[in-house]
C-alpha cells in the first residue's frame, strides 16, 4: 500500500489502529536531553527526534514537536533558549522505565531527574547536570534553533549544540573500545514498543 501524506492528517490511513508517525524509521536512539531555565529549574526529557550530525566538530540535535500541556513551548525548547545548553544522557535498557517517567506532562518548577529518583552529577563546561547513572553523556552548546515547518496540530523545532565536553563511564570501556553489550542501548520502536540493542555483529566495509 501506499498514501499521500496530506490525505490522512496524523498519519493514520484506513486500515491501521494508530498514527504511523513513530512506526516509520525504527529503532531510533533516545536522546534524554537534560536542559535547565535561567531560573535554574532542571528539566529531563525524552526525544527520539534526535541524532547525531556532525563528527567533526562533534555536533547533535533533537527536536520537539508540540506544546507544553499549560501552553507555550515544552520546557525542554524553552530552556535552551533561555540558556542555549544541554546535556544528551544515553538511555540504558536498565534506565528505561526512568526515562519513561520523565516523559510525564509534568508542571514547569518540578525537577523532573529528581522526580524519576535520579541524582544528578555537575556538568563541566554547561549548567545542565547529567544523569549520573548514564553511561555516556554529551555536554552540548546551542549554535542554532531551526522553526521546521509546522502545522494547525503542533509546531516544530529543531535544537542543535555543539558536543564541549563527553563523559564515559570507566565499567563500558573494556580494552580501550565501548563494550556495547555492557550498555544495552535502548531504542525506540513504534507505539508504545522498544528495543534493546544486545545482539551485535561486525561487518568490514569493503574498502
Ligand atoms: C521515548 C520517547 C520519545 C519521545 N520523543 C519526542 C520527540 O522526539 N519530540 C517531542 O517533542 N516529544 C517527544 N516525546 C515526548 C516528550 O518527552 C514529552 O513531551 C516531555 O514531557 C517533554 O516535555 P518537556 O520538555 O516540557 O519536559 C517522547 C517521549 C518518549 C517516551
């Protein structure tokens, strides 16, 4: 099958149960952006609208589509526009069900780390803390905040930063490589669904 897009506003054609919008590219990585207000209010959140761009200088984004449910940008879009920084925290299969709790509509002054039961660890080079327990992290400086094209439904943009500062944890590094096993990455599938990337294997490019 197939369908124009402008057809099915909220890409759900005749046939399927619910919105194919997070079905269509799979698994994608979780970027647990850890922002803070210039009020100092730190907020934590999940996007799977997030990658990274450039190796060199080391560039990521993410990006947030919506509204925050009291109106106005989500905090995570606010808060680097205030501050114009974050933190990627790399999401575990062990820190899954955290990370899905931070995703809650919670109220704009409640510290959403602390409310998952996480301790922060201080940032270096950036206000945001990171998530102590996660294996990799990415100190990011905003260089720019692109308006995507938006619609009557939800308004979209991308954050990107620049990475000044990346933390490793001493446990996933095993013979001077990240031991990925030790990680468990975890992915996001369609729905409510994901993965957990433990199963690996090696291909050689050809050249
Ligand atoms: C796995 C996962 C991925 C998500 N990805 C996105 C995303 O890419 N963009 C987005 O706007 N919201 C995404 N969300 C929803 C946000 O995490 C949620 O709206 C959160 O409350 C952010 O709002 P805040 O910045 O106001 O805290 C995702 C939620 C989950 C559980």
């Amino acid at each position: 099958m197939h369908f124009v897009v402008d057809d099915h506003p909220g890409l759900r054609p005749p046939g399927f149960k619910h919105s194919l919008y997070a079905c269509l590219v799979t698994p994608r990585p979780i970027g647990w952006m850890t922002t803070v207000s210039a009020a100092g209010v730190l907020n934590l959140a999940p996007f799977s609208f997030f990658n990274l761009i450039a190796s060199d200088p080391l560039c990521c984004m993410y990006c947030v589509n919506g509204a925050h449910a009291s109106g106005g940008p989500k905090d995570s879009l606010a808060n680097v526009r205030e501050v114009g920084e974050f933190v990627f925290n790399l999401c575990t299969a062990e820190l899954g069900p955290q990370m899905n709790l931070t995703a809650a509509n919670s109220p704009r002054d409640i510290d959403e780390m602390a409310a998952a039961g996480l301790e922060a660890a201080a940032s270096i080079a950036v206000r945001p803390p990171r998530v102590k327990a996660s294996p990799i992290a990415l100190e990011c400086k905003v260089f720019d905040i692109v308006d995507l094209p938006s619609s009557e439904r939800t308004r979209n943009a991308m954050v990107m930063g620049r990475v000044e500062v990346v933390h490793i944890a001493d446990e996933v590094v095993v013979d001077g490589m990240i031991d990925f096993e030790r990680i468990r990455p975890l992915g996001r599938m369609g729905y409510n669904d994901y993965a957990v990337a433990d199963e690996l294997f090696t291909m050689v490019r050809p050249d």
